[in-house]
C-alpha cells in the first residue's frame, strides 16, 4: 500500500472521546490535491476537526486538508473528538479507506492500521471445557426418561406416517438424515413411526425410541417438525455405525413465539444463505425468522409498483444514490430479493414449521426509499434539521406529503399479498429528534389534529400503516417506539428491545409483547472482551454465558397476569458489519443454541454447566453442517 493510516485515542470521556488521525504517504508520488475517504461508524463532531474539514453521511467520511501537498516521507495529522462511549475494539477503528487523487481521480488505497486504544478490557470470557453429555441434545427437553441401550440404524431406514399433519415433518427428516449421516429412509415398514395424539396441545410433541420403533406423536404440524429435530440431534454416529439412545421424551415449548431477526437490509445475504439459516432454525426449533429488508443502507424487496426502490434503493457505491456505507469504500454492494425468491424462501421455512415475518421499517431508516422516490418522498419547503442516530439527516418520511400515504398503500398492499404470514412489522424505531419541526406542512397538520409534539405525527403515520394493515387481514408488529404519540391500538404488537423495563411498561399498557433486549438478544454485540473480537458493543458485551443465563421477566411475579401479554421471545442478528457466511455463523453459534434454551425450556430444568456438556457433544452436529462456529473453550496455548 502507498498510504497508512492510523486512528488514535488521546483522551476519553464517558460519552465522548479525542481522536487523532495521521496518514502516512509511503508511496513515491506528490498528491498536490487530495481528500481522505474512509469507512467509520461513530459519529464525529464535525466542527472539531483540526487541519481541514470533515463531511460524514452515514459512516461514510470525507476530509478535506487544510494543506494541499502530501510530501512523501510526510504525513497529515488532524485531531477530532468522536461523539460515542469509549472505544475497547478494534474492530471499531476505520473499515476501509481511500487517497482521492482530485487530479487524476484515482482511488489510491489506504492500508489501515490497528486503533490505539487508551485502555481495553481485562476480562477473559473463555470457558473450561466441560465432559461431553452423552447426548447433546438442545434446547433440553422438559421431560425426557433416558432408559438403558441404544437402537442401530441401518444405512436403510422405513418410516411409516399415519397422519397428514407429519408428512412435512417426515420429508424433512428425510432429507437431513441422509444428509447428515447418509441413511436412505424407505416406506415398507415402521423403522420410524409419525402418529396422531389428539391429546397434545400445538407444538408439543412425543418421542419414545424402543429396540422395535421409534415413534413421534404430535397433534400439529410444528409438534411433529420439533420431534424430528429432537431425533436429529439424537442420532449420532459411533464406530461406523449410526445409534439412538432409548429415551422417551414428553416435551413442548415455554414460549409460543421464538423468532429470529436477520438483517438483508445492510447487506444483501443470498437465498442460499438465508435458507441455511432457516434450516439451522428448525433443529433449535424456533417458529418466526423475521426479516429486515429496508433500511437506510439498502432497500431489499421487489416492489412491482415503485421499481425504483431497488433500481436505485438496492445499490450502493460511488457512481450510485446511495453512498459507500458500512464496508465497500472502493466497490459497490446491491441486491434484492425478487418476489419469485420471496416465494421460494416462505415455502422453504413453512415445510420446516417457521413463518416468515416481513419488515418494512417507517417512519425512520427510510433512506433508501426516500432517495428511490424523491417526488413521492421529498419534501422541499421542509427546512428541519435533524441526526438520525446513524448519522443520516434524510432519512425520514414526512406525514404531511401525500406521496408519503401513496407510498405505504402500495407497498403494503404489495407485502400483504406476498407474505402469507398475519403479522408484518412496520418498524417505528429511532425516528430523529428534530424531525418535522422546521416543516410548515408538518406544522399545519398538527395544528389541524391538535397535536402537541411531533410524536403524534410519528403516531399519525403509524396509525395509518395499522389501519391499512387491518383492511388487508394483517396485524401491525412494531419496536417500541411505535407507541410514541399514543396513536395506535393495542392490537398492535410490540418488540421490546431497549431493555425489559420497555416490555413492562408496554404490557402494563395493554399491548402483547415479544421480548427482544439487546443486552441478552443482539447477536451482532462482541461476544468476548478481547479488543480482536468482532462485533458492536452499545448494549454491552454478550457472552455466551449471558445469553444463556437471561431469565425473562425474572423481577415479575410468576403469578402476575402480565405474563400473558407475553408471546415470545426474539433474537436478532443486525448486519452493519456482517456480510460473508462465516461471520454469520461466528456471531450466531454458538450463542443460538443457548438462547433456543432459554425459549424452549423451563427455567427449573434449565441448568448452565449441563448446557455446557451438551454444547460439548453437540459439536459435532454444528461440525456436520460446516458451521465455521466461535470456539468457546479456553486452549493451552
């Protein structure tokens, strides 16, 4: 690389720290005029800067010099304060970074150096690896007899399925078994027996293995898909052979609602990565994957009547709308689902028992739409002046713009039509303070509702989205915020996500709750204190042990009417800096498998250092699907 730069704390406060920048020219070349271009997420106070000028949208960074000459052998130095908590890894230093020769316009790379941190954690979350359990069965089911020997299958083995409800299920279970072990399944006789219990409630399931049969009861379609996964994890293969531990197991779930959330909208992940994914959420029997797919950084759904939102929304680079953001400073990043994909990936998850929950986020992280449909979306009088809190100052919609209710129409009608899902979540998160102020529009239509502050036009426009969702058979989800402004109905559901107190006080409002804290539910936080460890860390560090340990709504009272407004549970993995398979297995596992746990199970048999055996055999089963997992064990070296 002709050029390296290096980023430097040089004080620190709770909230905010000094930063140094020096950029070094190692090349054999004069740049008489030049920018620095770089990749940075946390927000920089933009009349700080010492020796020039600094422009951020988004994470995207652009400082002008004060001095035209880069002499080399020389370097350029500049001073800025950042606007976030102390920085402790070094994954939160610069991403990538460019020389613009104004010149010739040439993009002359940057090798970038580690972040000097002022300090950094002195905590080594690592664990001493346990004795594998015999079976590393997970999530523990509630009831399970574990009884003396194991059954063999043959490389050939018949199932039988005397109900409708498991054929699902048992072509599932075919699929993966050859898959995984090679065992060919047959229908000439009861190897593996499905059969009907009308006994059994949605989602509970039986499971008994005996020297003559293996036989799943269920009386729902998931009950006998979480049977299968459960005869998946139990079968394992020993000295070339393939064995079932007898057991008989009666088991069903704590939680109605276990959802995972995956973030396309920061970065576009394939169909086949999406699939595997869901896959992999059937064995740790999870029911919901929703899934983001706008944002401010990309729009990522076929929408036949505005093709403009993924013409311009689903791209970004240099010579496009949307600027390099998050990674890709010297290429472009796009893609979008068709709604043909779409189609594909709902029936892939409905045959493994999973729906799948579409969001399409309002009023704020709007972006990519607005710079999609700027004479639907754009207001031009509107003089407010605002900072979302990833650095975006156009990122909301207006509810004073007919455009803005035409936009929604159609999308949603759209939406509504493609997901067979009852539920579509609208977002509602983070809307800018300062939004709509500066707006006469915005103003006028307050003064005509006797409104009082602009969360009610937040309000309005969500009202509307719930309304429009009603008239189409759907019921709004939504993040917390969509409650600011008190306009819409309790029938709407809320995803806690700031913290558990968010849950309560919803609860205690009279709206159903899907619990989501991102201290115990984001996965996209680090996972270990060292300052290597990839990942964000807002709501702090997410250990293994954490994740497992999350007891929801442990403060409440077990006899309190307020568990009932609970349906669920939810993690999530965001996507700012995850783009490739493997960081998306490193972040996910194997934090999942612990948080599928504390879904399925109840507390009473939830136990850690039992866990721990269980992730120890357990292994071998994310070994034989190739997940490239966080190894979670101290080594000697």
């Amino acid at each position: 690389m002709s050029y390296q730069v290096q980023l430097a704390v040089i004080y620190e406060e709770p909230e905010q720290s000094l930063v140094s920048l020096t950029l070094h020219n190692v090349s054999e070349f004069t740049p008489s005029r030049w920018w620095l271009q770089f990749i940075f997420e946390r927000n920089i106070k933009l009349d700080s800067i010492t020796h020039g000028k600094i422009k951020q949208v988004g994470s995207f960074c652009t400082i002008t010099p004060d001095t035209d000459n880069l002499a080399i052998n020389n370097q350029y130095y500049c001073e800025f304060i950042v606007n976030s908590p102390p920085v402790r890894f070094y994954a939160h230093g610069i991403k990538e970074a460019v020389v613009v020769d104004l010149d010739t316009n040439q993009k002359l790379p940057v090798a970038i150096e580690p972040m000097m941190l002022a300090k950094v954690h002195e905590i080594d979350a690592c664990l001493t690896p346990p004795e594998a359990s015999c079976t590393g069965l997970i999530p523990h089911p509630n009831k399970i007899e574990y009884r003396e020997g194991e059954i063999i299958l043959t490389d050939k083995v018949n199932i039988s399925i005397q109900t409708s409800m498991a054929e699902k299920a048992a072509t599932w279970l075919e699929q993966e078994i050859n898959t995984m072990f090679g065992i060919q399944i047959g229908k000439s006789k009861s190897d593996i027996l499905f059969a009907l219990n009308s006994s059994l409630e949605e989602g509970y399931y039986n499971l008994e293995v005996e020297a003559e049969c293996i036989k799943l009861e269920a009386n729902s379609i998931n009950g006998f898909t979480h049977a299968s996964a459960t005869l998946l994890q139990l079968t394992k293969s020993l000295d070339g052979k393939f064995v079932v531990p007898k057991v008989k197991i009666a088991d069903h779930p704590r939680f109605t609602y276990r959802g995972l959330m995956l973030d396309c909208a920061r970065h576009f992940h394939s169909v086949s990565t999406i699939k595997r994914l869901i896959n992999q959420l059937a064995y740790y029997k999870f029911n919901h994957f929703h899934w983001h797919l706008t944002d401010d950084e990309g729009w990522r759904v076929e929408i036949d009547a505005f093709p403009q939102l993924t013409q311009i929304g689903a791209k970004r680079g240099r010579q496009y709308d949307l600027e390099p953001q998050l990674s890709h400073l010297t290429s472009n990043h796009e893609g979008y689902y068709s709604k043909a994909q779409i189609r594909e990936i709902i029936a892939y998850a409905a045959d493994r028992s999973i729906v799948v929950i579409p969001e399409i986020d309002i009023p704020g992280h709007c972006r990519a739409a607005i710079k999609s449909l700027p004479h639907l979306l754009t207001d031009g009088e509107d003089a407010s002046c605002y900072l979302s809190v990833q650095n975006y100052h156009d990122n909301t919609l207006s509810p004073a713009l007919d455009g803005t209710y035409l936009f929604i129409d159609k999308v949603l009608e759209e939406i509504a039509e493609l997901f067979p899902s009852p539920w579509i979540h609208m977002g509602g998160d983070e809307v800018p303070s300062g939004v709509w102020k500066n707006s006469q529009a915005c103003q006028t239509l307050m003064k005509v509702n006797h409104y009082q502050t602009t969360d009610e036009l937040q309000g309005h426009i969500l009202r509307y989205a719930e309304n429009k969702l009603k008239s189409l058979g759907k019921r709004m989800l939504g993040w917390e915020e969509v409650k600011n402004g008190n306009k819409v109905s309790p029938n709407t559901v809320i995803f806690a996500w700031t913290n558990e107190n968010a849950a309560i006080n919803s609860a205690e409002q009279g709206f159903n709750v899907i619990l989501q804290p991102a201290q115990y539910t984001y996965f996209d936080l680090v996972q270990d204190y060292t300052p290597n460890e990839p990942g964000s860390d807002w709501a702090g560090v997410l250990t293994l042990e954490k994740a497992y340990r999350y007891q929801p709504l442990e403060q409440i009272s077990a006899q309190s009417n307020m568990h009932q407004k609970v349906l669920g549970l939810q993690c999530a993995l965001w996507c700012e800096n995850t783009i490739e398979q493997a960081k998306i297995d490193y972040m996910l596992f194997p934090r999942l498998t612990a948080f599928a746990e504390v879904c399925w199970t109840d507390s009473s048999m939830r136990n850690w250092q039992d866990y721990l055996s269980r992730l120890k055999q357990h292994q071998q089963l994310m070994g034989k699907q190739n997940i490239q997992y966080r190894y979670p064990w101290k080594t000697n070296t």
